[in-house]
C-alpha cells in the first residue's frame, strides 16, 4: 500500500464531515433514538372522537410513548377533569436506567382531545440524562412528520378526513428553553442539538387541525422546575427532574382570560396554589399514582407548594 493512500482516505473523510456539519450541523447518528410515530398519535386521536373507546386508558395512551416506552415501568396516569368525559390524559413512564449511578430516563405525554377553542393536542417531554463527557450531537426521531421552516408537519388520515399534524421541537436546560430546527429525513424529522453536560429536556409539541382550522401558536413555559407549552387557553407543564416534585414549584403565566392549567410530575398529598402573592386554593389534591394537579385561574405567577 502506497503511503499517500492512508492520507488520501484521511482527507477525503475530514472532506465530506466537514461538508456535512457546513450543511446542518453536526453528523446526525445512523440510528436516531425514536421520540415518537405519527401513526401511533393517530391511532389515540381515531379512539378520543368515539364516545365509547375509553381511549384515556394505559393500554391506548402507552403508544403515545413511541417504541422506547415498550415494556417500561408505567408510574403515573391520570385523566380528567371530568373522569367521565376526560378531555386530557397525562401517562408517564421510566424508561430503564441509562447506566450505573446514572439518572433513569423518563418519558411523558399528554393528550388533549380537542374542542371548538382548540385542536386535539399531543405534548410529548423527555428527561435526557446528563452526558458526562461534555458535548455531543444527539439526534431523536419523530417519524411520520416532515421538516418544515421552524417546525415539524405531516398528514393524518382518519375517518373523519385529512388532519393536518404541525409541531414544534424545544430543548430545555437550567429553566431555559430553545427550539429546535427538525432536520429531513426518510420517513421522519430529525430533532438534533449538541447535547449539553448537564441534564436536558426533549419537549415537543403537535397539534391536528381540519382544513379549515388553524394550528395553535405554542409558547413555551419554562422554569428551572417546571417545562411545558401554552396553546390556546390550556397551560401544560411538566415536573423536569427525574422523579416527582415533593417541595416547591414556580411558574409565570401570561395572557388573558381564564386559562386552564395540568400540573403533571407533582408528589402526592395536598398542596397549596399561590397567584400573585395570594393563596388562591388551599387544599388541592394530588391523588397516589397520578400526579396532577388541575385548576382553572387567570394568568399569573404562580407558587404551589406541598403542606407536609
């Protein structure tokens, strides 16, 4: 073997990642960790527009998990306000444990099954655990949805017609959110970042709309212990760290009107809602096993806080 040939090789590879990250950043892995699959929502979304399917259930709501979540541990599940015409389900699963002394990785989703203000809902958040040896391109893939300009899209098809499926991507750290620019793939967009150190949040957001219906704009609500998404006059957070929230959360919410808030990832027991320096409810109540918390209120900042 010539001497340049090892060189010549070098180069050529040095050539094309360069090339490939001047594109679209970082190399995306040949095997993306799946977030979750279109077809797996449409399936929740067929059963929540019949009267009968009982689609709050763990045994329909699982999917929601995607492919990772086969098999995982369920440890919280809850549906309402109304248990006998739910209009949300929360459904939370660990995932196994990434490694010795590492953080188990924790998947959750919640449903809401849509009315005349807003379209059906799926808001999907994962727990990435810290990558101790600093930053690294991570890729998930969210199948069944296209890359679109600053977010994701795709078409569902019912029995009802064509939905249309518009999302978005955001990565949460530290009480901080950005979003992510999903990248095309075959068959999927690709959610790639350059994973930090520290632990992270995946949280994805995916409304279908009718044809004549327009997708809801999403606002991001991110605070160092909670992370979610506004869409319409439903507040949806997430409790961001690996188990549930035993002492004090905060949160900010803007807008007008009353507003509907799921408060998921909260210990069981009572707890105390504060808004704007004023205690508001002084008993709510998070049932073993669930670990949501529903009310209606205004906008506001927010204090809850568990009586012990």
């Amino acid at each position: 073997m010539s001497v340049f040939q090892p060189l010549l090789a070098a180069a050529l590879f040095l050539a094309l990642t360069g090339a490939a990250g001047a594109a679209g950043g970082p190399l995306a892995p040949a095997q993306p960790a799946p977030f979750f699959a279109l077809r797996d929502v449409s399936a929740v979304l067929e059963a929540s527009q019949k009267p009968d399917s009982r689609w709050w259930e763990p045994a329909r709501l699982r999917m929601l998990l995607g492919s990772a979540a086969e098999g995982a541990g369920l440890v919280l599940h809850d549906f309402g306000p109304d248990p006998r015409h739910p209009e949300f389900a929360f459904l939370a699963a660990d995932l196994g444990a990434s490694g010795p002394g590492k953080t188990r990785p924790r998947r959750s989703a919640v449903f809401l099954k849509g009315s005349d203000a807003l379209p059906a809902t799926l808001v999907n958040v994962e727990l990435i655990p810290a990558n101790p040896g600093g930053t690294a391109s991570a890729c998930w893939a969210a199948t069944g949805l296209g890359a679109r300009t600053g977010g994701l899209g795709g078409v569902v098809e019912t029995t009802a017609g064509r939905l249309a499926a518009t999302g978005v991507a955001f990565l949460h750290q530290y009480g901080h959110v950005r979003p992510i620019s999903p990248r095309p793939a075959p068959g999927a967009a690709l959610l790639c970042w350059d994973e930090p150190a520290g632990e992270a949040r995946l949280l994805a957001a995916v409304a279908f709309t009718g044809p004549r219906a327009a997708a809801p704009a999403f606002e991001p609500v991110s605070e160092i212990d909670l992370a979610g998404i506004r869409a319409g006059s439903w507040v949806v957070l997430f409790q961001t760290g690996a188990s549930s929230a035993r002492s004090a959360v905060f949160f900010d919410a803007r807008g007008e009107g009353p507003l509907r808030y799921l408060i998921t990832g909260l210990a069981p027991g009572v707890w105390q809602i504060w808004r704007n320096g004023f205690l508001t409810i002084p008993d709510a109540v998070v049932r073993p096993h669930t670990g949501t918390l529903y009310f209606e209120a205004p906008a506001g900042n927010y204090f809850l806080r568990a009586l012990e």
